[in-house]
C-alpha cells in the first residue's frame, strides 16, 4: 500500500491552495505549472527527503575523520545491506554536512498481524527510527517478543490505546520483530520504555542514529544547518537565538564561532530548556547560556546579566520562529484547524519586533520558519521592511535554496536574496542519474530564511 499525498482538513488544504495559485504566482507561471507545484507539494510531504542529514562536530574533530568512524558505526548496524543507505557522502557545498541517501519506497510485503503506532512514530519510522514502546497504540491480543509484525500508523489519532486491531485511516510504514510481549507494552504498572518493534524491513531503508557518536554527528534537517552558516557567527561575538529548543542552531552557532563567546538561547517552555542544556553538554560546549523566558518580553532598559536584556545587546540574533510547520517531512496527516494554522502571524510579528530592538546597529537578524505559507514568510519579509526602515534585506551564503515565492509584493531582486526550500519543485523529475548537490538541495524540507541587516 504506498503512502498516499498528506492528509488535510479540507479549509486547510484549500487555504494551502490559494497560496500556490496566488494572482502574482498564476500571472508569472500559469494555471497549469502552479497546480503541478501544489500538488507535488501534497506528495512530497508524505514522504522523507531522498537524504539524511547529519551535521557533524567540527570543533571537535575533522570531517574525514568522523566519516570514517561513522560508516563504521553503520557498518555494524547494517552489515550485510548493500542499499544505498550505506553510503554516506560529504555535502559539496557545506563543510560540516554528510548525507545518507534513503532507499525507498521499497516493495514490502504486508503480515497478517498488525501493530499500530501514533502518527508521529510513523514519521519518525520512515526517518529510519525503531518503533518505541511508548508509540504503540494497538498490537494483536496475543503478540509475543520474537513475532514477526507489519507497522501502521494512525493518521488520525483515532486508535484507542491498548486495543487489538484498528479499522481507522492507517497507512503502512514496515515491517519488524516484536521486542516486547504485548502485556508489557501495555502494562498498568509501569510504563513501557525501550524498543518495542525492530524495524528489519522498513517501506524506506535509512540508519537508525540512537546513540551513533553521541557528539560527533547530530541528525538536523538540511536547511537547518543553512541557517546556522547564514547567521556568519564569529569568535567573540555575542549571539541571541530567540526560541532555542530544542538546541540543534544553538549549538551549531556556538560551535560554528569555535566556542568563543557568547550564545543567549531563550525558550519559552520549561520543559524544553532541559534539552538545550543535554544537547550542549554532549557536543562539549562552554559558551551557551540557555534560560527559560518568552523573547516576546526580552527587551528592557534595565541592565541585566540574563533575561529581559537591554536594546542593542547583540551583535546577531537568529529567530526561528514558531510556525505551522507545514513544511515538515515525512508528515503523512495534520489534523489542525485552519485558525491553528493562520494563527501563528501576530505572534511571529511581535518576535521580529523584540528582535530588531535586541540587535546592535550593523548587526545581523536571521528570521527562518519551517513552513511553506506565504503569511509566515515572504509576508513577513514585507511587513519587517515596511515597519523598521532601519532593515536591509541581505546576500545570504551558503544560497542553496530556490529564491522567494510570488504574491507578497516583493520585487525580484528582493526575492532573489532570499531563500526558500520548497519541495514540490520537480520532485517528481529528479532520479538517481540526477547529480547530488540538485537531489539533495531540491529534496528537503520545506524551509524558509531571510537575512536582514541593521543599518
């Protein structure tokens, strides 16, 4: 059963609709060529990129080096599997990139016994994960450790826990071995932890990373590692990631400034900066100072060593900004409502705001989303260079992406400066004869980054 486009609320995917067949974008491309770009869009978002990627810690020792000793690592992992997983390939463009490519969809057979896990461990299997025990919804009444088991996932969270079958929207993610007995996982006592389902023959073939060189390489969706390199942090300098968790960019900065000065991440939620503070400590950093605090509220004039911080306190100031996150991939269903998704406008607005009054004259403001709307992108662009005359858009560097969309009323060369990730772009045309830097670029997340200065 192959995975079918993602699974929208119809106002939901409407609204997506009309931002891919705006009067400015029909005018320039027409009807036809934007349709096709939409609906490669609903297709490609079901799916995994065609590339792992994984950042590597070069601070901490040199990429040739840490290549070696991780395709060692997979070595072990998948010893007899000659799939093209088992490559691992430097980024041409990117000094502290590898990729994986991901082999699938693969023909899988189908079991007759069932095990159904929650929408987002589906996702997170066809990125390559073992399936958890807390991700299990339903599995066969008498399953038992060593039984051989196909993985569905609830697209709808409609699967009561601890139930025996589900006859709801599902979709097929593989197959694997059981590695707990059913009474386990759904134990009353305790809750059930550790693998519950070995992922032996997966829709999508692609390394697990649990516990693979803690330090050396972090799992970080492509463009995310662009934007580290585009913010240009330097030795010295005094950094603000303004919603931090769970740490990926944060971390990169401070390692990418080779640990030399200052990195300020704030995060709104508590339970998340516990995250920021393990990922540091793994990757061996000194220069992150991580505090749980909402940078709607970060400006003050009071001096202060921690949060709320005097105007022009640093020198660059990343904020990616919270999103609807439509661009996340694999995602096989959203169920939110329209209002969920067009709500994030305001707050994203009153960030950019805090931002601007945060960052010295001459310094540098990084706005990214991982979300594919114009109103949270290149909308945003034009109301930041409407509100603050003192905002020049920039060159970005590494450009790898596709340049800004069409019907927020942003000229060319503006457009031009900026950088968008959009899946749907000839994913359907890109194959294994295509060279890698296109594959890789062009098969990501859906990601969005400007680059402002403040003259």
């Amino acid at each position: 059963m192959p995975i079918p486009k993602i699974s929208l609320r119809p106002e939901v995917a409407e609204h997506l609709r009309s931002v891919f067949l705006n009067q400015e974008l029909l005018a320039a491309v027409g009807q036809q060529e934007a349709e096709s770009r939409f609906h490669d869009l609903l297709k490609c978002l079901s799916h995994p990129p065609s590339h792992t990627c994984v950042r590597v810690s070069t601070h901490l020792a040199p990429v040739d080096e840490i290549r070696l000793r991780l395709k060692d690592q997979l070595k072990k992992q998948l010893p007899n599997s000659s799939a093209p997983s088992a490559e691992i390939l430097p980024h041409p463009i990117i000094p502290d990139v590898l990729l994986l490519p991901v082999d699938g969809p693969r023909a899988v057979q189908q079991l007759s016994s069932e095990v159904v896990v929650g929408a987002q461990c589906g996702s997170a299997v066809l990125r390559g994960a073992q399936v958890f025990s807390p991700g299990i919804v339903a599995c066969p009444k008498y399953m038992k450790r060593g039984d051989l088991v196909s993985v569905f996932s609830d697209l709808e969270g409609k699967c009561t826990r601890g139930a025996f079958t589900f006859q709801g929207q599902k979709v097929f993610v593989g197959n694997g071995v059981a590695q707990k007995d059913r009474a386990d996982i759904f134990s009353s006592e305790q809750p059930s932890r550790g693998v519950g389902v070995l992922m032996t023959d997966p829709l999508y073939q692609s390394p697990s990373f649990d516990g693979v060189l803690p330090g050396l390489v972090f799992l970080q969706n492509l463009p995310s590692v662009v934007v580290g390199h585009v913010l240009g942090p330097q030795p010295g300098e005094r950094i603000l990631d303004m919603c931090a968790a769970p740490g990926g960019k944060t971390s990169h900065i401070a390692a990418l400034m080779r640990d030399q000065g200052e990195v300020v991440a704030l995060e709104r939620i508590r339970n998340k900066i516990e995250k920021i503070h393990q990922n540091v400590k793994v990757l061996q950093l000194q220069s992150v100072k991580a505090y749980c605090f909402d940078s709607t509220r970060a400006v003050s004039d009071d001096t202060t060593d921690g949060p709320p911080f005097p105007p022009e306190s640093f020198d660059r100031v990343l904020l990616d900004a919270p999103c609807s996150g439509l661009g996340q991939r694999p995602n096989m269903a959203v169920t939110w409502s329209l209002k969920e998704v067009c709500s994030y406008q305001p707050l994203q607005r009153k960030l950019l705001r805090a931002a601007v009054q945060l960052l010295k004259r001459g310094g540098v403001l990084v706005y990214s989303t991982c979300t594919v709307t114009l109103a949270e992108n290149e909308e945003q662009v034009r109301w930041a260079l409407d509100t603050f005359p003192c905002l020049t858009l920039q060159p970005q560097d590494p450009h790898i992406g596709g340049e800004g969309m069409l019907g927020a009323g942003l000229t060319q060369e503006q457009r031009c400066l900026l950088q968008r990730f959009s899946p749907e772009l000839r994913w359907d045309r890109i194959d294994a004869s295509t060279p890698l830097p296109r594959r890789a670029h062009q098969d990501t997340i859906g990601f969005f980054i400007a680059k402002f200065q403040k003259n």
